[in-house]
C-alpha cells in the first residue's frame, strides 16, 4: 500500500482516563525539543522533572481544553495530540489549582528558567479578540515528519465547530515554524524567554473576519 493508499488516521477527543498516556506522550515528544536544553540542561535530571512538569499540563487540558489525539493502539501512549485551548477577549487564563507548589516541586532548582517561560509567553499572548490557542503539538519522535501535525491541523481549521476561527501559537523553531506557515500562519515579533533564554516565534491564523 502506497503512502497516498493509506487510510487517514482516526482522531478522537481526549477523555479523562488518558491523562497518563497524554503525560508520556508530552514527555517523549518535548524531551529533545528546543526548549529542553534551555529548560533542564541534564538530560538525567530532565528525565525526572518533564514526567512532574508536563502531568500538571496534561491534567489541566483534560479538564479545561479540547484535546485531539491520534491514537494506533489505545492501550498504549497516543500517536499524536493536539491540545486547544479556547481563549476570550479577557486574554489567556491559566487556573488549576496549586499550580506554583505543583511547578516547585516538579522542576526543583530550574524553577527560575521555567517561571521565565511563563512570564514570557503570558506577556506576549494576544488579548481583546477570541481565538484558538494551540498550546502543544505533540508527535510521537518515531512518528515525526509522516504528516500527523498537519492531519491534526487540519482537523481543528476544517472542523465545522471552529473553521474560521483565528488561532494563535508559538513556535519553538525553525522547523515547526515552517510547518505552521504552510497551514496559513503569519510569523509575529519574536521574543526571548528570559534574559538569555531562547527565541519564540509567536504566530497568527486569521479568521474569516480578518
């Protein structure tokens, strides 16, 4: 079967009891991302703080976000996910409970880096106008490069309950940069985590009404 044979794969809505496989999902996609090395520069010990970290993420979108996923087997971690949260005028809201004693403990001495991060991408997220916030987009590594962003993309951007709708996002680097131009994102200013952090590239979909 060639690669244009295939059938498309199957997205479905998150629920509760995949926390687990959603948390390793997040773990295994970012752990060599571009912000990791900036974020937990030891590998070893990045190993013990993604798993806290990304678990506060993960619970927070099941129970606030649209979570898309792509899953082969549902016994196992997803293929892919998607994770949207839905923001008003009132600018992005970030509100589970125990959230700072949460982040003290999950990433220990590299607090300051990841409160930088924070900082960085609430100051710079668009407020006044309702729109679409893609926060993660996560690709098992093994998966990467065989289309699931775009299929998950274009899931939200088609879907009958948010085409048109604009959406907003920030990408971490050159290569998703250019994944998200191709889906019709427009690159804004880039910024810097932090006095000596790494660059963000935040990023803009119109709506039908731009």
């Amino acid at each position: 079967m060639t690669l244009a044979q295939q059938p498309l794969p199957v997205i479905r809505r998150a629920r509760a009891d995949d926390q687990h496989h959603l948390t390793m999902l997040l773990v295994a996609a970012f752990f060599h991302g571009d912000l990791a090395p900036y974020l937990v520069p030891d590998i070893a010990d990045r190993a013990s703080r993604y798993w806290p970290y990304f678990e506060i993420f993960a619970e927070h979108a099941l129970g606030c976000a649209d979570v898309d996923l792509i899953m082969e087997d549902e016994a196992a971690m997803p293929a892919a996910a998607a994770i949207w949260h839905r923001v008003g005028q009132q600018g992005l809201r970030f509100d589970l409970p125990d959230y700072d004693i949460r982040l003290v403990n999950a990433v220990g001495k590299w607090l300051p880096r990841f409160l930088a991060l924070d900082e960085a991408m609430h100051r710079h997220h668009p407020a006044g106008r309702e729109h679409d916030y893609l926060a993660y987009l996560a690709v098992q590594p093994a998966l990467q490069n065989k289309g699931l962003g775009s299929r998950l993309l274009d899931h939200r951007h088609k879907h009958p309950d948010t085409a048109g709708r604009p959406a907003y996002l920030e990408a971490t680097g050159d290569r998703n940069r250019r994944l998200y131009e191709r889906h019709g994102y427009t690159l804004l200013t880039p910024y810097q985590v932090g006095p000596r952090g790494p660059l963000l590239y935040p990023m803009w979909l119109p709506g039908l009404r731009d």
